[in-house]
C-alpha cells in the first residue's frame, strides 16, 4: 500500500498535537471520533490495522503488545510531557517520508 502515512491517536494524545497535524495535512483520527472511548488497547490495535493506520500513542501499553508480536500498520510512541511542537514536527517527519508498509508491525519512537 503506498501513500501517506494515516495516524490513529490514543485517547491521551492533546488536541493541540491533532490540530497541528491536521493544520499540515495529516489524515488523523482519534479515539473519540471512533467512538473507541474505553476500548481495550487490542480493540484500538484492530480498528488501526482495518483501517490501515499508525496508533500514536503516549504510554507504553501498546509497545507491550509489539512484543508480544501482535500484528498491526505501525506504531509511534513519545514519552509523556514531550512538547508539543516536537511531537508535531516528529509524526510530520514520518508522515512525509515514510510510506504505510514501511511502518508495518513497526515502532517508531520520537
């Protein structure tokens, strides 16, 4: 599949960070607009690979599911109390250079 990269935001992800990506260009879709609210982290997983799309994600729940070799279209994980600017700047990066099969059951960290 080529194209650009879609990102799927974890419930914890700002508005600001959304906002920003969406400012630029980015296709993103976030937990409460999947009405995915609540959901396990294995249900945001399959919704993400059915739709083909990259978690971005603040917490470490879902490098946990990597290893333990769950499948799906790619993750990206910052730490917590990272700046905004730089998590904008860092998921643009990937969305103008990588392609969704390059972030197949791959992690990214910022």
């Amino acid at each position: 599949m080529s194209g650009k990269v879609r990102f799927y935001t974890d419930e914890h992800v700002s508005r600001a960070v959304v906002n920003g990506l969406r400012n630029r260009g980015a296709d993103v879709l976030t937990t409460k607009e999947a009405e995915m609210l609540g959901a396990s982290d294995e249900e945001h997983v399959a919704l993400a690979s059915e739709q083909g799309r990259v978690i971005f994600a603040q917490d470490d729940d879902f490098l946990k599911l990597h290893a333990e070799g769950v499948n799906h279209s790619g993750i990206v994980y910052v730490r917590q109390n990272t700046p905004v600017g730089d998590i904008i700047r860092g998921l643009m990066l990937i969305y103008h250079v990588l392609e969704p099969d390059d972030m197949r059951n791959h992690v990214e960290f910022l």
